[in-house]
C-alpha cells in the first residue's frame, strides 16, 4: 500500500485499530527533504528527530504498545561519511539528553537494539541510562534500532547458538524458530503488526526481517520530516482494512488474538 500523502492537519485525534500493538517504521527521506529545500543534511536530520518527538507521545498517548524506530543502519554506520555519522551520533545523544524527561513523563519504556557496544563510551552511557530509569514504566515501549541490521541480527542470534551447540548446552535436534527467536536482540519483542515506510521507496531496507515475516506493510511518498500525525492515522485507517492471514484462512485484523 502507497500513500502519497497530501495536506497534513496539526490537530487530529489518533485512534489506534483493534489488534493493532507493535508498530515498526523507517524513517526515511531526511536527506532528501532537505536537499529539496537547498538546505545541508544536517538540517534534515534536526528536523527528522522533531518528527520523532511528535509521533512518539503522540503514539504513547495513544496506547500503543511498541513502537520502533529504525534509526541508524550498520550500513549507515560503515559506509555513510564519517562527518555525518559523528553528527547523527551527536544528534542521537543531545535528543537522548533531552528527551529524558519527556519519556519518563509519558510512562515510556525505552529500549534498543543492535550493535550498541560499537558506539562511543559516552554514547552507550547516555543509551544504558535511559534504559534503566525508564525500565519500571509501564506505557508504551520505544525501541530505537541502532547500529541494526536484520542480517546481522539474525547471524548474531547463530553465533549464540553455535556457541552453546558446541559447549554441550543445546542440541542441533532443538533449534527451531522458537529458540532462534530467543537469541534475537529482543527476545520479548511483541510481534510487529505494522511496518510503516516513508520517503516511497518500496523496500524494507534489512529492517526486522525475521519479524516482519506477516507484518503488514504500508509506504508514504511523505519524506519522513513531513510525516506527521494525520500520517500515521491513514496508515491506521489502511492497516484497519487490511485481512490478515498468518498462512491459514482469511482474518479480519480485529479477530487477532493474542
């Protein structure tokens, strides 16, 4: 499903479909919006992390339950300039700083996943912090994906595992998608119901890919700087037609069980 966008309302109640609990969305196009504006990329990305700031209480005001966020890719983190990957590190660590006491005011749990021991010391610092105050909350969780990849998660997940096969632990026999899913990053993990693209490209970018197995996929030509509340809400108006299968006979998505 494509959505082009259109005018975006300030004010919109955000109303979250029944069987609707882990939203996931790559934030895409922020180099773009920019550029198009004859502006520098950092200017894209500043304005990229007042979106998020937006959606995130918005969606925790909502009841969500998860919402994540792709963030930064292992392959941003090798292969973009080292001056923007220093600013985006920059940039991740002052919104931390900032953001702390609006995540503790709206009860979020924050958490992430990926290579976060590759980032610097103050970095991984500000990130362990955040998640330790913020572990007893009991609203919506917010997962940053940093220094992610879907790949490389699921080859760290066989890593674990081959090393507990060849220390005796567990038996080739057990592995099955359930002990796989165990050794993911997030083991607790909520399935994803929802995938959420922005900036029109058609492609999930090694984002969750074991989780995004039945998740169902929607994508705006909205640049992510330009994705606002009414944009989410069409993606949840879309998500609320949709029929969910999971491999077997038609479902509505409000029959999910859990």
């Amino acid at each position: 499903m494509t959505d082009s966008g259109g005018p975006l309302e300030s004010e919109l109640p955000l109303v979250v479909p029944a069987g609707l609990h882990h939203v996931a969305m790559i934030m895409d196009g922020n180099g773009r919006w920019a550029s198009a504006r004859g502006l520098p990329r950092a200017k894209g990305h500043q304005e990229g992390a007042n979106t998020v700031r937006e959606l995130t209480t918005a969606l925790a005001a909502s009841g969500l339950g998860q919402l994540t966020l792709y963030a930064l890719s292992v392959e941003n983190h090798k292969r973009r300039p080292r001056t923007e990957v220093d600013f985006l590190l920059s940039l991740l660590r002052r919104f931390l700083a900032k953001e702390r006491a609006t995540i503790m005011a709206n009860d979020i749990r924050f958490k992430t996943i990926g290579r976060i021991d590759e980032f610097p010391p103050k970095l991984i610092r500000e990130i362990r912090e955040l998640e330790e105050i913020s572990a007893d909350n009991r609203g919506m969780i917010l997962c940053l994906a940093l220094n992610y990849g879907g790949q490389s998660e699921i080859a760290d997940a066989a890593k674990a595992i081959a090393a507990k096969v060849k220390s005796g632990e567990v038996s080739p026999d057990a592995i099955d998608e359930d002990l796989l899913g165990s050794h993911l990053y997030d083991p607790d993990m909520p399935p994803l119901d929802l995938m959420i693209r922005t900036a029109g490209e058609m492609r999930v970018s090694n984002f969750l890919l074991w989780q995004v197995s039945y998740s169902e996929i929607y994508v705006t030509d909205s640049f992510w700087p330009d994705f606002h509340i009414a944009g989410v809400a069409r993606a949840f108006e879309s998500y609320a037609q949709r029929r969910r299968r999971f491999g077997g006979l038609e479902n509505r998505v409000d029959a999910r069980t859990d």
